[in-house]
C-alpha cells in the first residue's frame, strides 16, 4: 500500500528517496564482492548486513579484502555519516549512519549507501524514517522471495518519503535523538535488571548446594534429622535391594572428597553413581516416520523441564522403544552442544507421561526415588557447583563438547537428609517465583519502550513532534533546487571494473 501524502503538513513536500540525493551525492546498492576477493589480512572493511542496526552501527563483521583489489575491481569507500540501509533480511531497510571508524570500508552487495551531499537535507532524518512502521510496511510491500526476503536497489530508490523543511527536520532529528537517548538510558536499566536476575538465580542455586539457604531452617530442625550419613546408607542398602540396571549388581565408588570444602553439619558427599536406582543410558537414536512410537527430540529440554509434546515418530515399536520409556521423576540431561555452558544442561519429567522414549541425544539419571527428590536433584544439576564439574569433563569433537555416562557417575553431590531437600525445593521455587515475576515485568517494559519509539516516529512524520515555523523555506523549493543542481550536473555513471581472478 503506498504511503498516503494527504496529510501532509504545511511546508512538507512528497518525494521518492532518490530526490533527496544531490548532484554530487550517492545512492549505490554496494559492491558485489565474493569469497575470493577477502582477505582476512587486507586493510579494507566490508560492511554487512549484520553491521547493520536501527540507527546503530554494530560492528559485528569482521570480513577484510585487499587495497590493491578493492582499486582494482571500483569499490566505493564509505564516508562518515553514510546512511547504510538493508536490501535483505528481517527486518527489511534497517538503516543507520556509518560512524567512519578506521579502517577504510565498502559495502557488500545487500547494503545500500545514501549519501546526499546537500545541505538541506539531513540523512539521520530518513534513517529514522527508514526504521520507522510507516515505511517498513511499504518496503515489507514492495519486497520478493519467500525464504529471505530482499528488496531491490531501483525500489528502495523509488520509496515514497516526506521531506520536512531543512530547518523542521534538524528540529525533529534534535528531537528523537533527545527523547531516544531517554529510552536508552531506561532500556540499559532493565537490561542491567535482567543481568542481575540472573546473578542472582544462580546465587540462588549456589546458596542451595552449600546450605546457606537452608541454615536458619537446619538450626530449627536439627534434632530431627536423618544425617547425611545415614540417610546415604539407606540409600546405598535400598539400590542393593532394589537395583533395576542391567547386569550383576556393582558397588558403586565413594567420590574422592580431599580437595572439597567442608558441608554443613549432617550432610555428606556423595557421588551421583552412589544415588542412582538404575544405570545411567543414553537413549536411542531412530529415524523419523509416518508410524512408529514417538519418541523425544532435544528441543524437549526446556529451562529445566521436559515439554513432552516435543516429539517425533520413530520408526521403532513400542516392544523396542520399552528400554528407553520416559518415566516420571526421570532427570534428562542433554549430552552434547555446540556451547560448553550448555551442553549437559537438565530437565525433569515433572508429570506422569503418556508412553514416550527419549533419544539418543539425552542420557537419563534414575535418582533413587523416596530418598532423592528429583526436583532438588535438578536443582543441584544446574547449579554453578554441578555446572564446573559437568563443563571441566566436556569433551570437544568436530565442533561439539560432549559428556558422557563416566563422568556422570563420577560427579559429587553434597546431600541433606530428604526434609532439607524438600525444603531447599520449596525455597528455591519461592526464589524463582519472584525472579520470573520481575523477568516478566522487565521484558513488558522493553516491549513497551521499543512501540514508544514507534509512536515517537509516527508523530516526527506526521508533523506532531516538533512545531512548524512560517518562516522556514517550504521543503518544495528544496526538493526543486536539488533537481535543478543535478539536471545541470554532467550526469556521471559509476562503473566496476572487471577484474579476473
């Protein structure tokens, strides 16, 4: 739909983004550079479109080619203040201003530069006007392709735009950048929030495995604990009796304590071999099919819970597929990732689910039901004290960090009698109830500030944010002295050399 100019305010003028662009300006859709004319080593930047933010340079692409190449093949170096504007991706026509950092730099192919080079026309103005709802929806119109979508060069040129008087839009470009710099500043805020959050969460989860948390309740409670010790030979007596892993029955080790801090009093160290009711197993790894037995996939693995809906048919039957059923209580940790810090990351199967397996890219820890409460079991799994021996024993192959079954086993746990388990649950739930609580209200606030800059630029193009003064020269006569200057320029057309490997 093409924008309406209907309203447009006095002294305004309608016009297409090229007619902004004087005699001696530049409205060029980048050079088209390939693998082969990088060089990691050259002196000359390539902008990309991941460079490219709302009104914010990011500086993420760190691609170079040569000097002596980019003379050869024609490049067009950037200038300080060149606006840079998105022919692809989503959003479509994210622009900002080049900021001129060393060293010198071009442009890929799907970033255009708009350089006006007049006066009268202020380009931080219509990069606003870019990044604004208003032109998004006509640039989103005049867009092609269904897997990315991209616009080309001649329709960017071709976008209708509204152009102030030159006074009146360095009077709303002062009055954004006054009004965005306030919404900066309260966005940095709620990000800081959200970093502390999450501090704090882990703090949390760090004063649970050392029994900080708990302190006040264990003085309380004392005279009416099971000990640690105690509560440990139960448990190694119970997985005796009881044991449900393959093969004969094998003690399992104690862990090796000498180097561990000291446990407040009644709690003992333990490994997660010595907690187990069944082996660990890694689960099983089936091809998808139109019928079969469901099984899980890893996106399953969800801050901490198993989202049972997560599936996919295998192609295995139910008979094949028993070893590996999901049962309620079951801890399911992920077993590799391309990232160390998640890689072993945990969920539990929280509820009594319908007959599903897991797969072959989570291992299954079968904590000892009655004396383990799982939902404290993964809390201590996802502690920093869990998280430092699961990311020292991650092994890299191919890109992947792995743990594997041994060095599970092997991990030591610091265990409370069964009530102080329950308890640390209680408060640690307690702890992330209002953690979430203030999550959720500092993401509301983002999510308001970003529709506030929106209606902030709804009303700069609408002529409501800045008043209109008489006295300015009406943005037609700019518009008419830009077109004269460059119908009386020798028209001068920019070619790239061909240049041969």
């Amino acid at each position: 739909m093409m924008e309406d100019f209907s309203d447009l305010p006095v002294g305004w003028a309608k016009a297409r983004l090229e007619d902004i662009v004087s005699s001696n300006g530049v409205f060029s859709d980048g050079d088209w550079i390939e693998s082969k004319d990088q060089d990691q080593n050259g002196s000359v930047r390539l902008v990309q479109l991941a460079d490219i933010g709302e009104m914010r340079f990011l500086d993420k692409s760190q691609r170079y080619m040569d000097a002596e190449r980019a003379e050869a093949m024609g490049c067009m170096y950037l200038c300080k203040g060149d606006l840079l504007i998105s022919r692809l991706g989503d959003p479509l026509g994210k622009a900002c201003l080049y900021p001129g950092n060393d060293p010198r730099a071009v442009t890929a192919v799907d970033v255009c530069v708009l350089r006006p080079c007049h006066e009268g026309v202020e380009p931080r103005l219509f990069g606003f006007f870019l990044n604004s709802s208003v032109l998004r929806r006509e640039i989103d119109a005049q867009s092609s392709g269904t897997t990315r979508k991209r616009i080309t060069g001649k329709k960017l040129k071709s976008l209708p735009v509204r152009v102030p008087p030159t006074n009146e839009q360095r009077r709303i470009v002062d009055k954004i950048e006054s009004l965005f710099a306030q919404l900066d500043h309260g966005e940095a805020s709620l990000r800081d929030v959200q970093k502390l959050l999450a501090r704090y969460r882990q703090s949390v989860l760090k004063a649970a495995v050392t029994g900080q948390l708990t302190a006040d309740w264990r003085a309380e409670n004392a005279d009416r604990l099971e000990s640690g010790r105690d509560l440990l030979e139960r448990i190694l007596k119970a997985r005796r009796e009881n044991w449900q892993g393959r093969g004969k029955y094998k003690e399992p080790a104690a862990p090796d304590t000498r180097d561990m801090p000291e446990l407040p009093e009644g709690w003992v160290w333990t490994s997660v071999d010595q907690i187990l009711r069944a082996g660990l197993s890694n689960g099983r790894s089936v091809r998808d099919a139109q019928e079969g037995f469901p099984v899980l996939r890893l996106t399953a693995l969800k801050d901490g819970v198993i989202d049972l809906s997560e599936r996919k048919i295998g192609a295995w039957d139910a008979e094949k597929a028993e070893p590996y059923l999901v049962r309620k209580g079951d801890i399911l940790v992920g077993r590799g990732n391309g990232s160390k810090k998640l890689v072993g990351r945990g969920g539990l199967v929280d509820v009594e689910p319908d007959q599903v397996a897991y797969p072959d890219t989570m291992i299954r820890i079968p904590v000892l039901l009655g004396t383990i409460n799982p939902e404290w079991f993964l809390q201590l799994w996802n502690s920093p004290f869990m998280r430092s021996q699961v990311e020292e024993s991650a092994k890299t192959t191919a890109g992947i960090y792995k743990i594997n079954q041994t060095d599970i086993r092997g991990f030591k746990v610091p265990l409370p009698a069964v009530e102080e388990q329950n308890e640390i649950v209680e408060r640690v739930y307690e702890a992330f109830d209002k953690i979430r609580s203030l999550e959720r209200w500092c993401a509301t606030e983002l999510t308001r500030s970003t529709a506030l800059r929106q209606s902030i630029l709804k009303d700069a193009f609408a002529g409501k944010l800045v008043p209109q003064d008489p006295a300015d020269e009406p943005a037609s006569e700019l518009l008419a002295r830009i077109r004269s200057e460059r119908d009386a320029a020798a028209p001068k057309k920019r070619t790239r050399k061909k240049v041969t490997a």
